[in-house]
C-alpha cells in the first residue's frame, strides 16, 4: 500500500511511478521529507537565510566524478551545472 523512495535521488522518478501504480498506493519521497526535516532545524536554530537582497551561491560537494555529478545533476535539476559549483571531496 506504500512505496518508499529511500534515496533522496529517487523523486526524479516520483512522477513516473504515481503514474504506473495505482491510484491507492501511497508514495513517500524521502528527499521531500529530508527538505521539510532540514527547513525546521535551520528555523528552530535560527540559521535560516532570510536574506532577500542577496543572491544565492550554490556549491555542489561530490565524492563522485565531478563531470559525472555535472552530467547526471543536470537532469535532476532541470538546469544548467558549471563545473566551478562542484568540488570533489574525500
């Protein structure tokens, strides 16, 4: 009756499988559950970037092949990855 997606990576495929299962079994996304989890710690902390007039910096952390991550983050993100946002750590 429940179809978990344990990886944060799976909703890319969240809406192709609500569209082959039936209509009574529940989809969880771990990745959404994750966002609202991490949403309220950086509130109830106060870390919470509310800052309107600055624009954001985004830096992707990989322990993976960098152009891999580009390539693959491209699809999942629906955007364009510059090779200069993602740093190879160990």
């Amino acid at each position: 009756d429940t179809l978990l997606l344990g990886c944060t990576h799976f909703t890319v495929f969240k809406s192709l499988l609500t569209t082959r299962l039936p209509a009574e079994v529940t989809v969880v996304d771990s990745a959404e559950a994750t966002a609202k989890a991490l949403d309220k710690v950086l509130k109830e902390s106060n870390l919470l970037n509310t800052e309107t007039q600055q624009k954001a910096q985004i830096s992707y952390l990989v322990t993976d092949s960098v152009k891999r991550f580009q390539a693959v983050g491209e699809i999942f993100l629906g955007e364009s990855l510059q090779a200069g946002q993602i740093e190879l750590v160990d």
